[in-house]
C-alpha cells in the first residue's frame, strides 16, 4: 500500500485502478493542504473523523463527520483542519490520469505553489 508523508500530514493509497483512485487522508491539527485544483479529475471527499474547513472557488465551509463534498474537476479546493485532533477523509478520484503532477497550485504553506 502507497503511503506518503506530507507536511500537513500524511495519506494511503487505498485502490488505484484505471477508472479510479481511493485515498485515505489525515490531516494534521492547525495545518491545511495547497489551494489547487485539478485538470484531468474531480473528487468526493468524505470526513470520516474530526472537522474539515473546505474552501470550493472561494466558499468556505466546516464539514464534519459523515459530510460528503463534491470537488467538480477543475474546482479549486483546499481543506484545513482548525481543530485539535487530526482530521480524517476519504477521497476517490474520477478521471482520465490520477498522477501527483496533476496538482494546479495556487496558493501553498510549504512553498510548493
């Protein structure tokens, strides 16, 4: 199983498959993910744990535990976690290409954008 440690926390590689990609991600207290957006897939996120702040093109919004969120392709998105315990989702991936390069950067913590 694909594990990667990231500076906002960390993710497993669930099932990678041609149609689709299903990842398992946490979130670290006080830490958030890049702006960005995607050009070859759209997503669905589910909080499985904790409280994720999602901003989709500018709208932010808290989503908790069993909350499903729609990430169209093409829709810039980020997720944050403002609370003290880690937060946890599930992301599957729809597409044409699930690589790591297909990550459109805007605005980014760590320097990466």
């Amino acid at each position: 199983m694909e594990h990667d440690i990231r500076p906002w926390g960390q993710y497993w590689v669930l099932e990678d498959t041609k149609t689709h990609k299903i990842k398992r991600i946490e979130v670290n207290p006080g830490s958030r993910l890049s702006y960005q957006y995607h050009l070859q897939r759209s997503e669905v996120w589910t909080i499985i744990k904790g409280v994720g702040r999602v901003t989709l093109d500018g709208v932010v919004r808290d989503y908790t535990e069993g909350q499903v969120i729609l990430i169209s392709q093409g829709t810039k998105h980020r997720i944050e976690n403002c609370e003290n315990e880690t937060c946890v989702f599930i992301e599957v991936q729809f597409g044409t290409y699930f690589g790591e390069d297909d990550i459109v950067r805007l605005e980014d913590d760590y320097n990466r954008a």
